[in-house]
C-alpha cells in the first residue's frame, strides 16, 4: 500500500470548485441533475475513478456511488457522500431520492456508448437526458492554480528525459528500442504510460521515429503517424533503424498524477539538409509569433490562419501540419485532446488558465518531420512557456 505521501489527492476544496462550476452550468440549462460515468471525468470531480457513477444535482451535495472498488474510493475521493452499490438497481433507487419525476438529466454523450446510454435511458425514465459533454468540456478547459502546479511535475519529469536523449541516441539503432529506453527513463519517473484521449479510437503511444517513418501517415489525429510495429498497432515507432542525416523527432506526452504535457524536439546524427533546418526554422518562427500574439481574448481560428499564412510565405505550406491536419495546438490537462482547439475551422476565444501544446510541424513524405512542440499556460499577460528546453535541432 503506498502513502499518501507518495500519491497526489485532489483536495476536496478543489473539488467543490469544480462541481460549483457545473452546477452552475446545470441551473443555467434547467437540468437538475448530471450523472458522470468516463473514467476522466469521474476522477476531474470526485478525485477517483473507481468504477462509480457520480449525480451532481443543480443544488445540493453530490452522491458517489461505487461498485468497486469502493475501499479504494474512500481513500481516494475527499467527496463526503460516497456509498457502496452492486447493481443498476441498486444505483437507480440511490437516485431516487435526489432527483425530481420529471425533469431533464445530463450525461457524457460525447463517450457514452449506445448501448450504455439505453440503458440508462431505460432506468432513468420518465426524465429526459441531456448531452452535457460540452458544458463539462468547457468547465476542464480552463485549469486552476492546483492543476497547473500538478502539469508543471510533468514538465519537471518530461525535461530529464528530453536532456538524456543525446546520450543514448546511436546510429543503427532502431525506433523501438530508442523509444523503450525513454518509456523507462519516464516510467521509473512516476509516467502513467500513453495518455487519455477523449475522441473516438484515438491512441497515442510516443513517437519516437526518424527519417521518411516521421512522415508515414496514419490514421492518427495529428501531423505525424509512423508506421507502428504491425497493421494491428499501425502508428510510432517502428523496427526502423536511425540512419545519418535524416531527422529524428521525439514527441513524447508524459503523464504525471493524470496530467499531461506534450514536447517535440529534433535530433539527427549529422547535419540535415538546407530545405529541413529552413522548414525547422520557420516553426520556431511561428512558435515566437504565437507567443507574442497569444493573450486573453485573442481568436483561436484567427491564430491559425497567422501560421498558416506564415508557412505559406515560406513556400511550405504544402508541408504544413502533413496530410489532412488542420489544428496547430490544442488543449492539455487529464486528456491530451482537450479544448481549446488551435484550428482552421474552430473559433474559440481564448481565456487565461487555458494550458495549450503549440506544435507548428512541416511534414516532407519520403523525408521525415521537422518543427517543435511545447507546453504553454495562457496567463492575463500572455503565454508562459512551461519548459525550458533547446528547441533548435540538435545535431550528435
């Protein structure tokens, strides 16, 4: 049994402030009541995720109710209203008596599977059910003092890593085995493993990939795919093995006590060529706009277009964030797919407390990838860049 000192609790102060928030929410939409189920979600407002179901009413104490393992939700969870169920039944009657005949409840619609939510649509009857996914997205969007102190571990463990890299890079050697030995040296380090993602059949292992695999595309949301370890797994790193003069990108998202960060830098044995460090250069010019255009306020879609037209001035906005990718940054927290969304098509207005990845990438098929990937909080004043990490291609 480990201490509590070696594992972080959210404090019931914190929590209370995030269930106000969705109360909030709740009165706002005339619903009296959301029923949490997904995983991250049940930890964002109870503190554990045990396999519970938690009702927040628009007024009054939450109810956590807990199958198992309850022993472990005690110890976890700061809520004061947390019982012992065993059965649908079981949670329906808890239910009961906190929730009015009629009326309009809300649930993760964005998660719930299908044949989960007719279930509950059955068991919850007569009331009508509300997607409040939006709402709860929306309140995880911006972070708390708490929160950014918990990302900023991640950012201290994801760092020690990113330093050991130049030592243990070796021409010959393959992606896997690269890729394994940082997977240890983050482990050993508290790292949960891959983080959580909320969309659909997205994953996200580390890509540690060099050369023309950094350009393999894959059915991964994002600028880079690799072409994994076989079709069952078809993303990362490969048995590739690292070769001179090609580039080799880490994009490693470590994941301390849930929260996450998301770093890419570049290496390579020997120089790249003149057209990869321009493409290279023109993301860390891009990553200096962003950061001195970035404040409260500003327009998510409007920043966007400003890199986009930026590599379109360079000549390499064919290259761009690769295949079919239209975001530049997105949102951080207890899932790497968080809001805000950096995109071409997504208007957002940003706000401080808001923890973003900035990653401007050009992709080159048959070459590889160049470009960078940070971690920034958005303060009143601006962006602040939570590491302190070379982001020039580094040449061994």
């Amino acid at each position: 049994m480990f201490s509590k000192t070696q594992i972080c609790y959210t404090p019931l102060r914190e929590l209370l402030k995030r269930i106000e928030r969705l109360q909030e929410r709740l009165r706002t939409a005339g619903i009296q009541a959301a029923l949490i189920v997904q995983n991250v979600d049940l930890f964002y407002f109870s503190g554990t995720c045990q396999d519970a179901h938690l009702v927040i009413p628009a007024q009054g104490e939450p109810l956590l109710m807990v199958r198992k393992s309850f022993e472990r939700a005690l110890e976890e969870s700061a809520l004061n209203n947390i019982i012992a169920v065993h059965s649908y039944k079981d949670i329906s009657k808890s239910m009961a008596g906190i929730l009015k005949d009629r009326g309009r409840i809300g649930l993760e619609l964005d998660v719930l599977p299908a044949n989960l939510f007719l279930r509950y649509k059955e068991m919850l009857k007569p009331l009508e059910l509300i997607d409040v996914s939006g709402a709860i997205r929306e309140i995880r969007m911006v972070k708390s003092p708490y929160e950014i102190e918990c990302m900023k571990e991640s950012i201290r463990v994801t760092s020690e890593m990113y330093n050991e890299i130049p030592n243990l890079i070796k021409e010959g050697m393959n992606e896997i085995e690269l890729s394994s030995r940082l997977e240890l040296l983050m482990r050993v380090r508290g790292n949960q493993g891959n983080p959580r993602l909320r969309a659909f059949n997205q994953e996200a292992p580390p890509h540690v990939l060099s050369g023309r695999n950094s350009a393999y595309p894959s059915f991964f949301d994002g600028p880079t795919g690799g072409a994994g370890l076989s079709p069952a797994f078809p993303q990362g790193p490969s048995f590739k093995k690292i070769g001179r003069n090609e580039p080799i990108l880490v994009d490693f998202s470590a994941v301390i006590n849930g929260y996450v960060v998301d770093h890419t830098r570049i290496f390579s044995i020997g120089p790249l060529s003149d057209k990869l460090v321009e493409a290279h250069n023109t993301a860390l010019e891009i990553k200096r706009r962003f950061i001195k255009e970035m404040k409260p306020g500003a327009n998510g879609k409007a920043l966007y277009d400003i890199a986009f037209s930026m590599a379109e001035k360079a000549g390499l906005s064919s290259y761009f964030m690769g295949t079919g990718v239209n975001f530049v940054g997105h949102g951080l927290g207890l899932e790497l797919d968080e809001l805000p969304v950096i995109a071409k098509n997504h208007q957002i207005t940003l706000q401080a407390g808001m923890v973003l990845a900035l990653e401007p990438k050009f992709v080159f098929p048959g070459e590889g990838t160049v470009g960078v990937e940070d971690t920034f909080v958005l303060t009143d004043s601006g962006l602040e860049q939570l590491n302190s990490l070379d982001d020039s291609i580094k040449v061994l």
